[in-house]
C-alpha cells in the first residue's frame, strides 16, 4: 500500500512520517541514510509514553525509490527536517532535537542554526567505514547505484525498509553534507549528548570522539555502547540508550 504526498510522489505506506501528540515538549527525531522514520519506531513510542509530543519526519528521497532519492540533494534532505522543526516549534513551547546515524548529523546541523533546548545524536557519521565513499563523485559517472549485501540480525533487519540499493549520486551529496557539519560543531551551544555503539559497521566510532571534542557546549557527554552495531535504536542495547536519551530529556538537557 501507498500514498502520495503533494507533489504526486508515491511514498510507500510503512514509510510514512510519524507525528504523536504529547505534552508542550516537542521532540524531533531524524532518521537515517536511505532509511524511514521506522527504524526509530520503538523510540518514538518510548517518548511518547513518556509524554512528549514526537515528530519523525520522511526526509525528501526517502520511502519512495532510489532513483527518486538521486534526484534530491542534502538541501532538500535539511529542508524536510526543517519543516518538522517548524511543525514542532508552533506545536510545543520547548523543542528538542535527535537523530540516527545522518539523521543525528542533520539534528546537529539544526542545533547550529536555531533555539532549542538540547540535542542528541546517535551513531552520527564524520568518518565512515566504506573507504570507497570518498570517490563516489567520481564512480557515480560510471554506476548508479550500489546494490546493498549486507543483511543484519532479524531483530533489526525488521525495522529496515529502506532501499536495497544506494544511489551513488546520494553519497557524493552525503559526504559534502558531512563537511559542512564538521563546520557546525563549534557553533552549536546548546546541551549535546552523544551517542555511540562500538561495534557500528557504517560509522566509524572515533566520530563520536570527533564531535564531541568539536562541540562549542560545556554541557555535554559522550556514551558509548559495546555490544551494539549501528542502528541503536533496535540492537540489544536499545533500553539502555533510551534511559539515557530519557534522562537527558527530563533533565532539561543538563548534566549532573
């Protein structure tokens, strides 16, 4: 089953961009490369029962077709989150935002760039462990698309609906994003929390370290998750990355 959205681009239905009605604290959350607001779904619930209005926005290219997605650039992908930034801000008086993975960049990027109240970044990418990435503006001129192979453990291979295949135009436009985020971390002010797992096949943790360091915020902290790969928001330590998540949130974004 699908739907369309406004401009007549058929979204598939699983795909679709979550919105749950909460308290006057608003939450965005972001999610990943060529993912869905699904594999945050059990995190969106978690917060929502925590009464928190949470909003996972579809960012543009994403949920439809990998060669829908070609046609967008990273400026689309931060116009989309900037929309349910927006959303949110007219819906509660204070406003969070978080992210997996590029959706934690792009969290990052935001908090650079308006008020809000703290934010948190899960497995957020500056340095990636597919060395082939940095050539992909050269490789795009001769492939399209790279088929995926890898197939996680159930458990979290039943959160991800995304594409099957990545369109190699997509990471020359992920990767100049990355730079500009690079750029971001010193201007963001605001409580951060970092969060990151140690056994991550995409991201390569020392980026975790990178932004933290990097970060222009006194409050801040870095959690580190051994057991866990890079989807956070579905591995094994998921109940302990929500609690952080949790407390950082009820605390105001401070750090005791």
């Amino acid at each position: 089953m699908s739907i369309r959205d406004t401009n007549n681009i058929t979204i598939r239905h699983e795909a679709q961009p979550v919105w749950l009605e909460g308290g006057d604290t608003g939450v965005l959350l972001l999610h990943g490369f060529t993912s869905t607001p699904y594999e945050l779904d059990p995190l969106t619930r978690f917060l929502h029962q925590l009464g928190y209005t949470v909003h996972a926005p579809l960012l543009a290219g994403h949920g439809t077709t990998p060669e829908e997605m070609e046609r967008t650039t990273y400026r689309d992908w931060v116009r989309s989150a900037q929309e349910g930034f927006e959303k949110l801000s007219t819906n509660c008086r204070r406003l969070y935002v978080g992210g997996l993975s590029m959706g934690g960049a792009i969290a990052l990027h935001l908090a650079a760039r308006h008020e809000t109240e703290g934010v948190f970044s899960m497995c957020a990418p500056i340095f990636v462990t597919d060395k082939r990435a940095r050539w992909t503006w050269l490789l795009k001129y001769f492939r399209r698309f790279q088929h995926k192979t890898r197939r996680r453990p159930e458990h979290i291979q039943r959160y991800l609906i995304g594409y099957d295949r990545t369109p190699l135009r997509s990471v020359t436009q992920l990767m100049r994003f990355l730079r500009v985020v690079r750029k971001d971390l010193a201007k963001i002010h605001v409580p951060a929390l970092v969060l990151q797992s140690e056994r991550d096949e995409t991201v390569q943790p020392h980026s975790a370290q990178f932004i933290y360091e990097k970060l222009g915020t006194a409050e801040k902290a870095l959690k580190r998750y051994p057991q866990s790969g890079h989807i956070l928001t579905v591995d094994v330590e998921r109940e302990q990355v929500f609690a952080e998540i949790a407390a950082f949130l009820n605390r105001g974004g401070r750090f005791l």
